[in-house]
C-alpha cells in the first residue's frame, strides 16, 4: 500500500500542481487521471473479485488505457483533433467509441443477468 499511496500522490501533483506546459496540460491531465482511475480500478477488483465486477473493471481499465495511450501519443506526435472528434478516432481514421458502445452493450446484458440471478437466488 506504502507504494501505491506514493504512486498516487506522485501522479496527482503532476495532475493538479506541477505541469505548466499549456499546449499539453489537457493530455497530461487525462494521462495523470488514467493512471489514477486504473490504479483505484485495480484496488476495487482485489477487493471484489466477482466475475461481474471484473468484466467491468476490465471495460473501464481498456477505457482508460486508451486515454493514457491516445494523450501520451498525442503529446509526442501532435495531430489535429477537430471539434466534436475523439482524439485517436481522428488519428487512426476509425470510429474506436464505436467499438466502445458494443462492449458496454455487452456489459449491460451481462450485468442485468448477473442482477436477475442475485434477485431470484
């Protein structure tokens, strides 16, 4: 836990307190929020290891290691984002938020069974 907490502090002064750099505050702070979400995601499946928490932790953790993937890209090969675009989506030429939408649909139907089962049993 001793790591984790410094891990932790670390990445949020980066997040809040230290970067200055204007044209990439944005990315650092979604890098920085990543990386927080992921660990607290992490911290959340060690202590509820039900299969539907993990398929769940594991949706989010694949969510937020395309923002830490995308904003560390973009901070090292900028590219033009336009307005309403998703970030890698205008990189790549390929809708990624689609894909998106049919894993939460899937996570949707898993959840509602696994709440049907709970209620019933």
């Amino acid at each position: 836990m001793k790591n984790l907490a410094a891990g932790l502090l670390l990445l949020g002064v980066i997040r809040h307190v230290l970067w200055e750099h204007v044209e990439a505050q944005a990315l650092v702070w979604n890098l920085c929020g990543a990386l927080v979400i992921g660990a607290l995601l992490v911290q959340v499946w060690r202590q509820n290891r039900s299969v539907v928490v993990g398929l769940v932790v594991l949706w989010f953790l694949y969510e937020e290691a395309m923002v830490a993937i995308c904003s560390t890209w973009r901070i090292l090969d900028w590219w033009y984002v336009g307005q309403g675009e998703e970030q890698c989506s205008a990189r790549i030429g390929f809708k990624i938020g689609a894909f998106s939408l049919v894993l939460i649909g899937a996570l949707i139907s898993r959840v509602a069974r696994h709440e049907r089962a709970t209620d019933a049993g």
